[in-house]
C-alpha cells in the first residue's frame, strides 16, 4: 500500500507542473481506493494542496505583471491607475481560477461529487453524505492553494488605499469587496485566508470612506457660511445632497450576491447629511443673534418710560412698514426650513432614504410651527394683544367664574386700552395699515402656504378669544360692540381661512 501511496503522490506533484492539469481515470481511482488508509491520503492531499499553491501563485504574479500569452490579455497592473478596474480585475481574477481549481481538486479528491448539478454544489452535497471529514480535506486544500495569492493581493489593494482615493471611489471599493467577499466564502469556506483577506481590506475601504466623510464634515463646521440676505441655503447643502444622490445611485445599481445582505444606507446618509444640518443650525444661530443685537440697538434709544402698551394707535401703526419683516428668530427659522427643504425634496423619491427623509419633515414641521407661533406672537405684540392675551386665556380656562374680577375692571384689558388695541389689529388684517407676513424668502410654495394659513389661524382664533370675553356680560364693558366691531367668521373671512 505505501508504493501505492507512493506512485499516488508523484503523480499529483505533475499536477503542478500545468495551469490546467487534467486528473486521469486511473489517479482518481486510485485516490478513491486510498481513501481507505485516511493517513496516507492526507498526504496525497497535502502534496495537491502544496503544488497547486506555487502553481497558482505563479499564475497570479504573471497575471498581474506579464499578462497573457502574447500579451493577451493584457497584465492587470496596466489598469494600476483605476483603482476600480485594477482592484475588480484581481478579484475577477481569483474568483475565475477559484472556480477552475476547485473543479480540479473536486475531481481528484471527491469525483463523486461532481454532478449535474455542478462542483458549486460540492459542500452541500458532502453535507447531505454526513462526510464531513471530506468536507474539511475539501476546504483544506482550497484554502492552502489561495493562501499564497493573498499577500500580493492585500499588498496591492493597501497601495490603492494609500493613494487616497476619492469619496465615491473608495465606497464603490468597498461595495465591490463586499460583493466578492460574499461571493468567494461561497465557493472557498468562511474562515480561510483569501475571505479573511477580503473582508479586512473591505473594513479598511469602509474605514477610509467614513474618514474622508467625517474630515469634510469637520470642515464645514469649522467655517459655518453667513446667511444669504435672500435667506436660501449655502451651496454646501448643494453640494452635500447631489454627493449622496450620486451615492445612493451607486448603492442601488451595486452587485449583491446569493447570500449577501444589503448594506445598511443610514451610517452614509447621516455622515453626510448630520454635519451639514449642523452647520446650518449654527448659521442660523448666528443670524438670530445678529437680530436680536439690532432689536436692542433700537430699543435703547426710545424714551425710557414709553411702553408699548400705552401709546396711541397711530404711534402703533406707525411701525407698519416693518409689520411684513420677519425678526432676526423667525429668519433664522425660515433660513433653517429653506435648508432642510433644499435636503429633503432630492430624496423623496429614494426609497433608501425613507426614514431619514420622515426625521426631516419632522424637524421642517417643528420649525413651520415655531416660526408660525413666533409671527403671531410679534403681530399680537406690535397691535398691544400680547400683553392682554394671558388675562384673556386666563379667564376663558376659568370659564367665567362668578367670583371672577371682571375684565373690564383690570387695568390691561380696560375698554380703552382694548379699543386702541384693536384698531391697530383691524388695520393690519383688512391691510389698511400694513400688511401681515407672507413669509416670501420660504422657497418651498407648500411651505409658504402653510405658513400664511398657520398665522392666519392662529390669529382669528387669539381673536375670537378675545371676542368671546368682550361679549361676556360678566365682564362689565359698557359698549362691546365698539370694541369688536367684526365677528369671528367676518375676521376669518378678511384672513381667507
């Protein structure tokens, strides 16, 4: 049997001699018969494994610096300077001889399973045998023939790493990596050398990609752009939307393979889109300091007991002119929204981005919301409401209760106080006397919309509470009909809600 053995072992040590050896009836015989002593044809297989090793890495390197016969087809260092067709070309590469030897050594060491159905079905049908000793020979072997491919390979890919590739380079590396690392752990085995290999670099393409995404996010926040007088978004929002849909186009048309799972999206969306949200809302920061510095240069130079409250109503309306301009808060919200919209409306459309997309209706809802609230606010104050509103608001949630003193008799909501009050309002919802914001620097048509309709709103329904007080019998005002001389629905009507 050992001279048996032995014949068997020269014979495989010829099959290193060839790139494409073909395994003869009579050594696959013989390889079955020696199947029977498990030492001796452990190594048979070592020898095959040791063999085809220097021959595949022989292969390899030629591959790479020489090329075909002739030249053809042409060495794959040729294409050294596209990253992308350099670094798939090797990993084609592997793949295609993977499949070759794998046939080779599926015939010489197992011939049994090789069937119709092919040798990628090999493990699975040494798995239905329960022979999971030649299951392991099996992976043994492949595993020992391509460890001597994988230093030249990781080798060359660091080198492309190192070269500093660009964004949209080093994810398409790092997707391409991902396809072939799923790709080759079927045919080879999980933990082996060449997939180990594989999924290292893809985790140093992935790390070289989420650096570059985090260098330029730390470059926008350290030099946030000023506001546009027009209050329109910067162009790194631009620039920072068409990056990712430019992204999420290579992420939809990338290979996956049988086994393989879509990447997770949302790290790259946020790692894009976070810092340039941020830098936004310090901008936007800024500009509302801005105005809240130029409303204190303009107060600090009214008479020092002048209060707003107990001025006439021609000095009330005397401000008009500034009625329809948004303060330094509100135009920083409507910076903000004409931001988030420049980011959201490119995505809508991109399934992949449906849950970030949902976060910035929501942030874009909250801002609407806020800049609505903080108009109301200005206009109530400007007309000498604001301060009355909370006497109002106070006697409505207590439904009028009979020990209650009677608004009338309140010093804020006296009938000459409301009286000049609402005339500054009457003037400025007719639009005799000014004229209420139409939020014009919101970009987005719905947007602005919304935004009138929600200060519309808010307004008639401070109105009405105001309405419903004054007719109040318990709240004592001699003449209320001169007071509020439209009804509710006639005010709603004016404001077109």
């Amino acid at each position: 049997m050992k001279d048996y053995a032995g014949w068997v072992q020269v014979e495989c040590k010829k099959l290193g001699d060839t790139d494409n050896p073909e395994v003869s009836e009579l050594l696959k015989k013989a390889v079955r018969c020696l199947k029977e002593r498990p030492v001796l044809f452990k190594y048979c297989a070592e020898e095959v494994a040791n063999m085809r090793h220097h021959a595949l890495f022989r292969r390899f390197i030629s591959a790479l610096t020489r090329g075909g016969p002739g030249g053809l087809p042409r060495p794959i260092e040729v294409h050294a300077h596209d990253p992308l067709r350099y670094v798939g070309d090797m990993l084609g590469w592997l793949h295609q001889a993977l499949a070759s030897e794998r046939e080779l050594i599926a015939a010489l060491l197992d011939p049994d399973a090789i069937s119709d159905s092919g040798p990628a079905n090999h493990r699975h049908s040494v798995r239905e045998g329960d022979s999971s000793k030649g299951e392991s020979d099996f992976t043994f072997v492949l595993d020992r023939i391509f460890e001597g491919a994988c230093r030249p390979f990781k080798v060359r890919v660091e080198q492309v790493l190192q070269s500093q590739p660009s964004l949209i380079v080093s994810y398409k590396l790092s997707n391409t990596l991902e396809f072939y690392g799923y790709t080759i752990s079927e045919l080879l085995g999980v933990d082996t050398a060449l997939c180990n290999t594989i999924w290292s670099l893809r985790d140093a393409t992935q790390r070289t990609f989420f650096n570059i995404l985090k260098s330029r996010g730390e470059k926008l926040l350290r030099y946030p752009p000023l506001v546009a007088v027009d209050l329109s978004p910067p162009p790194a929002v631009r620039e920072g939307v068409s990056l990712l849909l430019e992204l999420i186009s290579t992420y939809n048309s990338m290979m996956i393979s049988a086994s393989g799972k879509g990447l997770n999206f949302d790290p790259v969306i946020s790692a894009i889109l976070d810092p340039i949200i941020q830098m936004c809302e310090q901008a936007a920061e800024a500009q509302k300091s801005k105005g809240a510095l130029a409303r204190r240069g303009r107060t600090s130079s009214e008479p020092i007991g002048s209060k707003r409250d107990s001025i006439s109503v021609d000095a009330i309306l005397s401000k008009k002119s500034s009625t329809s301009v948004l303060s330094g808060e509100s135009s920083s919200k409507v910076y903000l929204i004409n931001c988030l919209s420049a980011i959201e409306e490119p995505l809508m459309d991109q399934e992949v981005a449906t849950s970030y997309v949902k976060n910035l209706r929501s942030m874009i809802e909250t801002h609407a919301r806020a800049l609505v609230d903080k108009e109301a606010d200005s206009i109530l104050s400007k007309c000498g409401l604001s301060s009355k509103m909370p006497y109002i608001k106070n006697y409505s949630s207590t439904d009028g209760e009979d020990d209650a003193k009677p608004l009338a008799d309140v010093v804020e909501t006296s009938p000459q106080m409301l009286l000049e009050c609402l005339k500054a309002f009457y003037g400025l919802v007719t639009g005799t006397e000014g004229s209420l914001p139409e939020f014009e620097q919101l970009q987005v048509p719905r947007l602005r919309s919304d935004a009138c309709y929600g200060l519309a709103r808010a307004l008639a329904e401070a109105y009405e509470l105001i309405y419903k007080a004054v007719m109040d019998p318990k709240n004592c005002y001699p003449d209320p009909r001169s007071l509020v001389k439209h009804s509710p629905e006639q005010i709603r009507t004016i404001l077109e809600i």
